[in-house]
C-alpha cells in the first residue's frame, strides 16, 4: 500500500481550523498500520508505504483518517473501504477516494449461523397454522468495540423481540438457542395476539430479523454490531434452512450529508493473490529456469526470456532473485547475465548504468541480502538525524531567517563525514552474496575494458553507493531504517547527504562537474582530498574479494525486530501474580528480551537457543485475540499478545526462524494454556503433559531469505501466462531470423535474441510448462466449484466475491459445453 495525502479535509471548528491527522490501514475493523501525525493541515501529505502477507480472511481493506485530540479520545473524520472483491480494480494505479461518513451502523464484520424450520401445526379443530423455530446457532469474527466484546442477539418477527444470554469476553460466541414463533393462526381463534396474519399468503410478505449488539456499561446503550433479514418466502421450498451469513450494516437512510463532504485520500493498492500447488506441480518449469545459469548463450535461458517479454524487468527480476536465492543459485545467474551485458557495453562510463535485467536483479538481491547489513551499518545515525534537527541547508535561496550558511555547512560536513566513515568502515559485515557478486562484476569489468583501471572500481559502486546506500539514505523509511517518511526538513538534509555520497562513492574524474547546483560544487571541494578515493578505493576492494573470512566470528548482534506488546507474568514466584502487562520486547539474533520501555535494562532474556516452540495461542484461552506462545526449556511458557494479526504473524514467522536450528525443538504443543489445573486444549491435568499438537514449522534457518520457492514459481507462471503472446511472437522472432538471417523486421527487433535455434528450444519447453500448469489451475477450480456450497462457514451469504466466482464458473462451463 502506498498511502500518499488526503485534501480538502473539514476545517476544525475552532479558530485555528486546522488539524493533526493521521490515517490507519484496518483489515475490516482490525487496525494494522497507522502513519506518523500530520500536524496542522486539512491536505496531509504522508508518503507511506505499507507491505504485509495477509494472514486472515477479509471483507473490506479500509482506511481512517483520525484528527488527534490531546485531551479526549482521538475523531474519526471519515473512512475509504474497498471491498476485497473490488481490490483488482484499483490494483497498482493511484486513485482518489471519496471519505465516508463512519458510524455504528456501516461498521459491520463477521457472520451468524443460523438454522429456520417452518412447520405446520394442526389444532384441536384441524385447523393448519404455522410455527417458526429460529435457532441461533454461533457468530465468529465480531468487532472489538472499545477493547470488548459481549455479545448477544435479538430475534424478531412481527411482535417483540427476544433475546439471547450475553456471551461475556468472546468475539467468537456460541449461542446454540431456539427461538418460537406463530406465524399463522386459525381466523376462529379469538385470544388477543401479537400475530394478526390470518392469510397463508401473508408469510411470504414476511421477514425474521436478527440483530447482534455488544452489551455496554456505558450510559447511552448498547453497541449495534450487524443485522440479518431473511424474508421467510424462501422456505416455501424447503421448511428447513441452515446457513451461515454475513452480518450486513443498517441502512437508517442518514444521506443527508453530501459524500464530497469530508474531502478525500489518495492511495495506491497493489494486492495479490496466489494459488500454490504442491511443489512437484512446478518441478517442469522450476528445472527450466534454475538451469539458466548454464544455458550458452544465456539470452536463450528461461530467466533472461522471462526479462524479455515483461512489461517491466523489475517484475521479472522479484521472482526470479528469490526463486534463485532460495536454491543457491544466484550468484552463477548474475554472474552469467552481467557478463552478457558487459560485453554488450561500448563505453566503460556507462558500465550498470541502464535499467536491465541485470540491474535490477542486483538490486533485489542487495535489498533481501543487504537490509540486516543496512540497518547495522547506517541506523544508529539516521536515527540521530532524524531526532537532532539541525539545520543542514546550503541553498543561499532556501535559509530561513536567523540561520547561518557557514554553520549549517559545518553541520552537514560532519554528518556527511560521519555517514561516510560508517559505510566504508562497514566492509567486513557485507553479506557473502553481495560479495561474491561484486566479485563476479570486477572481474567481467576489468576484463572487457582492460586499458582502464578504474573500470573494476566503477563497476562495483554503481551499485554498492549508487543503488543501494544512496537511496537508503534518501528514503529510509523504504528500507526500514525509520517507520516514517521524515519530516520536510529532515528529508532535505538526507536528500543533500545522499547527493555527497553518491558523489564520492562515484570516484568520477571532475565531481564539481557532477552537480547542476554551484552551491553543492562548491560544498564538495570539502572533499576533494585524496584520502576519501582512498576510502573508497579499499573499501570496494574488500567487499569485491573473493575467498572472504568467515563472518560469524565477527557477527554483531543484529536487531531484528522490536516493539511493545502486552505479556502475562510467567509466575516465577509460586505465589505471584499472573497478570497482564505491557512491555517492549526487542529481538536480536542472539536473545530475545522484553523491558519496561525502550532502552531500559531487560527484565527478562531468553537466549535464542533456548526457544523450543512459537506457536499461536488459542483464543479461549484468555478471552484474547492475536496471542502467541514462546516455549522455553522445562515446559516454561511466555505468553505474549501483539497489537493486530498482521504483528502477531510477523513476530511467530521471525522468532520461528532464528530458532529453527536449536537442537531441543518441540514437536508437540499445548495450543492452550494450563488454567485451573487442567490443559484447555486436551483435558490433561498435569502440567508437565507433552504437547497434543503437532508443531508448525519447517520454515528456513536463515533469516534474511526466508523464501517459499513454489509461490516464486508461481508468480513465474503467472507472468508467462500473462505475457503468452510475447512469447509467441518471441518464437515467431527465433524462426524469421534462423531462416532468413537478412534485415531484421520492426516488430522483432525489441527482443535480444544471439542463438535463435537454442532460444526456440527453451520457448518450447516454457510454453508446454506454462501450459500444464494452466491445465491444472482450470481442473482445480473446476473441482472447486463442485465442492463449494453457498452458505457454508467459508462462504457465508452475502459474501458477494464468491457470487461473482459462480457467475464466472457457470459462464465458462456453459461455454465448454
């Protein structure tokens, strides 16, 4: 997600006018993101990017605007929704929505299950009337209002309601109650009744109502949380009816507010959504591609065609670099593509420096490989930066009044001079791939241009400064280094160090040459000494040497990840308390540890290699959403409850993965807690009872690639698929240029293709794999469709996605038959 600004927001009501805004991201109501605070403005600008696996099944992927209230509880100004089923709409372009009012009546998530009989009774005097039974069987997924949930349902037909027991602390509640109506009765009966429908025909007229609330103690009521009406016409057909359904909002007809009223957010969604099969299905394709290495010449190898019929190499180059990656692969993949590209460069001043495939796959790699390297290397004064504002402006057009050129000079020279000691100290803790792949680049390097020297060095920090540093410096918050993009002064001072930095790293001959800007040439001449290409030069030497030192006896502890969440005492004491309490946990490669706040002393350290299980924790449990357990030796367990499902997957997937290789690892687990003296999960009383569940796992050790290679496969086949035509009028290219090898034709000539014969072959082999596939994917769903019932748990009633799924299905089996 990219959330970009908001306009025309309504002006505050008091004199000022303006606002203090954030926005947030929810999964229905579930809050999973929030930007940093806009203040005073009714057009924020955020510029925030957002990435997350979606761990749950979803209905609206929404988005608040908040005005931030210092004394009372946080405004809600209006909200976007885009339903899950409209995402592919607005996929990957930027759009404006309209804000929408919010209030309890359009909030609405999760379902009922419910059960209706219709049946027909026949009195004393055999008269037919008819009886309703509704049975309200469970809900699941309910909101959290206000932190709680106590649920409860009314039922009405045409008299009062009634009402279920409240269910206290559940999202989840089970009702399982039966509720009885008189639908009809007999004209003779002459007792007073709230059912005056005499008529058969009248039923179908009517409708049962169910509506869910969350029982408040606060003085104005109880919380609407979703509604059901069911006309009873449709058990005509059937006097029985079990389904489940989707709560739907109320519609109180409030459109007395124009919808341009609240003004509007741009964003841009990128969502998708993969089908994977097991892996033998990818074995044809994967072998194809994983070979690409070795193919001669490698334009003909399957990876280089997959660069070649995309739209964009960077689409191309995400699944390939992790796909390669995953199998070991990609240093030889680089290596043999970036060989072809250099001898393809003319002039050594150009060498890197286009978007290619090449490029591009570097690129990727330095950011899955290097990111552990970057936050080691250059957060620590990013972070001083960002927190010390000092004024770093060296535009004599831009000073604002009262600073001083000279000073804010002298500032920016050390930060620069700081920012450049780090990187080039840093040689040693750059990762093994990106070192053995800047090996491989030196040596094609100083190969192809054997007359210039520099050529080795160019080669290297095109991509080590330019494309990876530089940008990491303009936009930390990309790489993780900040969670916000910063400030607007902040961003200057990191846009001017960037520029230095490039600039050094470049080791061109006239730098002052570089700039468009006098001021920054004239800022350089800092820097013009010989020591700093020195630097330079010895750093892009070590990490560009082959037969590098093993770096573990070197290893910093790395920061993995970091934040508060909400723990329960693990009772050391025998008689102490077990309660809940907030704390920031901090993750590193070596421990993981939980303090009061940030930069405190631990209270608590768990070695990595005393973690035997992370699991997720059961609901039931504590009455608690998104909780997970940390197993430690002698059946010590730390229960932990992180903020959203999103956080919850991220700490289970990084924990589960540091601990992978630990030697004691469970196989089993509790996946409740020991309460009251008994196992929730398996009734076992002794708290020392083995686990009842197996354990999930079976992620990679390593850390910073933690890749599923059959999803990359995939999303390979899923491009090739996408592209077909190019592949085709690819081969087409391969025969007119085999056959007659004279001017090429116009619409040919966008593909590189050096061995038509070989080129043809491996286009056969991808087309007859891509084609496989899509064979499976059809008798997949096919299969699918058979099996799918509407109104089940996964499909409740409502859920319009699957109605379009089944218009779909039934428009492509009409057309096969």
């Amino acid at each position: 997600l990219s959330l970009g600004e908001a306009k025309n927001l309504p002006t505050y009501p008091g004199p000022n006018k303006m606002r203090d805004c954030y926005c947030t991201v929810n999964l229905d109501q579930e809050e999973v993101f929030r930007t940093k605070i806009v203040e005073k403005s009714l057009c924020p600008f955020y510029g925030e990017d957002f990435y997350c696996e979606i761990p749950r099944t979803f209905r609206h992927l929404s988005f608040y605007i908040f005005d931030r209230d210092v004394f009372r509880r946080d405004s809600i100004i209006g909200k976007v929704a885009i339903q899950k089923e409209d995402l592919q709409k607005y996929h990957n372009r930027d759009t404006w929505f309209q804000l929408q009012h919010v209030d309890a009546d359009s909030e609405v998530q999760g379902k009922v299950h419910l059960e209706l009989r219709l049946s027909e009774v026949i009195t004393d005097t055999g008269v037919v009337c008819h009886k309703l039974a509704t049975r309200v069987l469970e809900c699941q997924g309910l909101p959290i209002v206000n932190g709680q949930c106590d649920p409860y349902a009314t039922v009405t037909l045409a008299g009062p309601s009634r009402q279920t027991k409240v269910k206290k602390k559940t999202n989840n509640p089970h009702f399982d109650e039966v509720f009885y109506f008189e639908v009809t009765r007999p004209s003779s009966y002459n007792k007073k009744s709230h059912f005056d429908i005499e008529d058969v025909d009248e039923v179908d007229k009517m409708e049962i109502r169910v509506d869910l609330w969350n029982a408040s103690n606060l003085k104005f009521g109880d919380e609407f949380l979703g509604e059901l009406r069911l006309p009873l016409k449709f058990l005509r057909q059937s006097s029985s009816y079990e389904a489940w359904y989707f709560l739907q909002p109320r519609d109180n007809g409030n459109k007395s507010l124009k919808p341009d009223d609240l003004g509007s957010l741009r964003l841009n969604v990128v969502y998708t959504e993969d089908h994977v099969f097991s892996s033998d299905y990818y074995s044809p394709l994967r072998d194809i591609l994983l070979k690409s290495a070795d193919v001669e010449p490698v334009s003909a190898s399957a990876a280089h065609i997959l660069g070649e019929v995309c739209r964009e190499k960077q689409e191309a180059a995400i699944p390939l670099v992790r796909l390669f990656l995953h199998y070991g692969r990609i240093v030889p993949f680089i290596s043999a593509i970036a060989n072809a590209e250099v001898k393809r460069t003319q002039d050594p001043n150009t060498i890197f420096r286009g978007n290619s495939l090449t490029s591009k796959c570097i690129d990727e790699t330095m950011k899955l490989a290097g990111m552990h390297y970057l936050q080691v290397t250059l957060k620590p004064i990013i972070d001083e930066i960002c927190q010390g504002h000092k004024p770093c402006e060296i535009d004599p057009v831009k000073l604002k009044d009262g600073e001083n050129l000279e000073n804010n000079r002298e500032n920016l020279r050390q930060y620069v001079d700081r920012i450049f000691a780090v990187i080039t100290k840093s040689g040693v803790s750059c990762p093994t791939v990106m070192c053995d792949i800047f090996f491989s680049l030196r040596e094609s390097a100083a190969k192809r241009f054997q007359g210039d020297l520099d050529v080795r060095y160019t080669a290297v920090s095109s991509f080590i400064f330019l494309r990876f540093f530089a940008p990491a410096i303009l936009s930390p918050n990309l790489f993780q280094l900040t969670p916000h993009h910063p400030d607007p002064q902040t961003s200057r001072t990191l846009t001017l160090i960037s520029k230095t930095i490039q600039t050094l790293g470049s080791l061109s001959k006239s730098k002052s040459a570089n700039f468009k800007e006098s001021y920054m040439a004239t800022f350089y001449d800092y820097f013009n000494e010989q020591k700093y290409a020195d630097a330079v030069k010895n750093f892009l030497d070590l990490i560009s040497s082959s037969g590098r030192r093993d770096h573990k006896s070197i290893e910093q502890p790395i920061l993995l990840k970091e934040g508060f969440m909400i723990k329960r005492a693990q009772g050391r004491k025998r008689f102490g308390m077990k309660n809940f309490k907030k704390r920031w946990f901090r993750l590193t490669n070596h421990e993981f540890t939980y303090q009061k706040s940030k930069g405190d002393h631990p209270l608590c350290s768990i070695p990595i290699e005393n973690i035997l299980a992370v699991e997720r924790l059961e609901e039931e449990s504590f009455k608690m959403k998104n909780m997970f357990q940390v197993i430690q030796p002698e059946r010590r367990v730390l229960y932990i409850q992180a903020n959203n499902c999103v956080e919850a997957k991220d700490w289970i997937d990084i924990l589960t993965k540091v601990s992978q290789c630990n030697k004691k690892r469970l196989t089993v687990y509790h996946p409740s807690a020991y309460l009251n003296g008994h196992w929730l999960c398996c009734k076992a009383t002794a708290d020392n009872t083995p686990g009842c569940t197996p354990c999930t796992g079976g992620l990679p050790a390593n850390i910073q690639l933690d890749i599923d290679g059959d999803r990359e496969t995939e999303r390979i086949y899923s491009l090739f698929n996408l592209y077909m035509p190019k592949l085709e009028k690819m081969q087409e290219a391969c025969g007119s240029k085999s056959v007659y090898d004279g001017p090429e034709e116009e619409e040919y000539s966008t593909f590189i293709i050096d061995d038509p014969k070989e080129t043809y072959k491996t286009l056969k082999l991808i087309i007859e794999g891509v084609g496989t596939l899509e064979q499976e994917h059809a008798q997949y769903k096919r299969d699918k469709f058979k099996k799918t019932k509407y109104g089940s748990q996964e499909h409740p009633i409502g859920d319009k996605s699957f109605q379009t799924y089944i218009r779909q299905q039934s428009e492509i089996s009409a057309h096969s038959i």
